[in-house]
C-alpha cells in the first residue's frame, strides 16, 4: 500500500490506466490522475501533450482542411511565403 496527499493506493508507479482508475498515484513518467484526459477514441493521455498537440494543427500545415457541405478532410496546395534575400 502507498499513501499520499491523503489517498492510499495499491501501488506508487503504474500504467496510464491503473492511475485513471486511482489504483496506482502516477505514471514512470511522473503523470498523476489530474495530468491525464481522455481523447475523443476514448484513450487516456497526456493533458499537457493533448493541448499542445491541437494548437499546432499539424494537418492544416500539411495541407488537409474541411470543406463546407462536403465530408471529410480536402487536400488544397498551400501558398507558401517565400522570404526574399536579405540584403546587408
């Protein structure tokens, strides 16, 4: 048994899931129960990862966006900015 911030659990260290179901206190990597969220498949991971993840709208980039009134992701060549040589 562990005891911390006024809980007991099973173990100290365990997986994502064993710590969602609050039969372990955190992850090998340090996550805690507050640290963790569940994706839209239903998966548990990082909050921090989640968050930053869908800021950086990594298919936008690559060129894959929505189209009103059709379904599904579209590819549309992207306008890349060309930066000019800088002069000294």
């Amino acid at each position: 048994m562990y005891h911390a911030s006024g809980k007991t659990f099973e173990k100290a260290c365990g997986s994502r899931a064993q710590v969602w179901h609050n039969t372990a206190h955190h992850t090998s990597g340090g996550l805690t129960r507050k640290n963790l969220i569940k994706n839209k498949w239903g998966k548990i991971v990082s909050a921090s990862k989640s968050k930053t993840a869908k800021r950086q709208k990594r298919l936008e980039k690559a060129g894959w966006f929505a189209t009103k009134g059709k379904f599904g992701a579209e590819k549309r060549e992207l306008s890349r900015k060309r930066r000019g040589t800088r002069k000294a």
